[in-house]
C-alpha cells in the first residue's frame, strides 16, 4: 500500500513539474507585456513611447524658470564655466553659447569631430536635440553626458545658459484655442456661414431662378 502511494505521489510531482517547466518555457516564448512600440494604433490606447501630445519648444521656452535652469546646470559644472571670460575646463565656457557657432571658437577648444561635422549654429532646436542625448546629436562626441529626459528642464537650462551672454529672443509660443469645446464651437460657426453663402447664392433644384409673382407685379405698375 504504501508503494502505492509512494508511485500515485511520484506522478503528482512529476507532473507538476513538467506543467510548471512549461509554463516557464511557454512565457518564454510568448510576451504578454506591452510591445515599447505598437505595430498599429489601437482606438481608446496610447502608446507607451510618444502617445502624449507633444508641447512645442516655443510653449517651454516661455514658460521656463532660468532659477531651476541655475540648479540644473549644477550637474555640468563640473566640466563647464560659464561666467563670461572664464576659463575652460573639461568641457568649453558656455558664455554666449546661444547662437554661437557650433564646435567652433571657445578659446580654441579642442571639439571632437563629430560635434565639428554637425555644423550650423546653436539655435534652441539644437541645444534641445544635444541635452536631450548628445551621443544621438552627435555620434562619436566626446560628452558622456547621458542627457536630460524632461522637456521642462530642458528649456530651463536653454533659458539659463541664454541669459548669460546671449539674450536671443524667444520663439513666440504658438497660440490655441482655449479649449476642445471652443474649437468645435468655432469650426461650426464656421461651416454654417459657408452654407448659408451658398444657400443664398443657389436656388433650390427646381425652383425658378425669377419670382413670376413679383415679375408680373411690376409690369402692372408699369
């Protein structure tokens, strides 16, 4: 009997064994877990990289605070000056750097090549596009500065370094509707403007392009 039991028992586990080792295999092979991009939109789901809308430079820039930009800018002052005539240290001063050529100048810093081939001047784009990941701006640089991810930030830094010897006008914020419900409102008003110009314009199929009834009025007092 107790044989028996002891094989009954055996099976069991064997058995237990082979459903947990194919349940490891199986989540193996099959993710349930959210793709980082889906393969096409679904209705009501966002997607986890770059569903939210995206607020324009020009909307962050305006609303920057060059006071965070200050404390943010702690974090480069290891490598960076940027009081205007100080020296440089592992990285370039940063005095004037707004509009500044790129790579270029600096007390004859020694820039790499790849941030020479980029090119063109420092607008706000490109300060946005180089603190957002310098190695993707600019393959190869020199800056093990992984980046900043939040916009905001972002534009309180550009703020901060524009402040210090550049003073480039900001970007005027593109302007919008204070709300959805002000908008449909707006694209109503004016789809039914429209239609009533073109219902004005255009008799109805079939009616007469003259009122006989006032045609022969007139003769009358004629």
């Amino acid at each position: 009997m107790d044989n028996r039991t002891n094989t009954i028992a055996g099976w069991v586990l064997a058995g237990c064994a082979s459903a947990l080792g194919l349940s490891i295999v199986s989540g193996m092979v099959f993710h349930d877990e959210r793709p980082e991009t889906m393969g096409y939109p679904i209705e009501g789901v966002e997607q986890a990289a770059g569903g939210e809308k995206e607020v324009p430079l020009a909307t962050l820039l305006a609303s920057a605070d060059p006071d965070n930009g200050a404390k943010i800018f702690n974090k480069c002052s290891a490598c960076h000056t940027i009081d205007q005539g100080a020296p440089n240290g592992i990285g370039p001063n940063l005095y004037a750097i707004v509009g500044d050529p790129v790579a270029h100048g600096r007390g004859g810093f020694a820039f790499s090549d790849a941030l020479k081939s980029v090119g063109g001047e420092w607008t706000f784009e490109k300060l946005n596009a180089w603190l957002t990941s310098p190695r993707k701006f600019a393959s190869g640089t020199k800056m093990t500065f992984a980046g900043l991810s939040d916009p905001q930030d972002r534009a309180d830094i550009i703020v901060y370094l524009n402040n210090h010897g550049s003073n480039v006008p900001l970007p005027a914020a593109p302007t919008e509707p204070a709300n959805a419900e002000e908008e449909a409102l707006e694209n109503q008003a004016g789809a039914t403007s429209t239609a009533n110009l073109v219902n004005e314009a255009t008799p109805a199929p079939g009616a007469p392009s003259v009122d006989e009834r006032a045609a022969e009025e007139a003769e009358q007092n004629d």
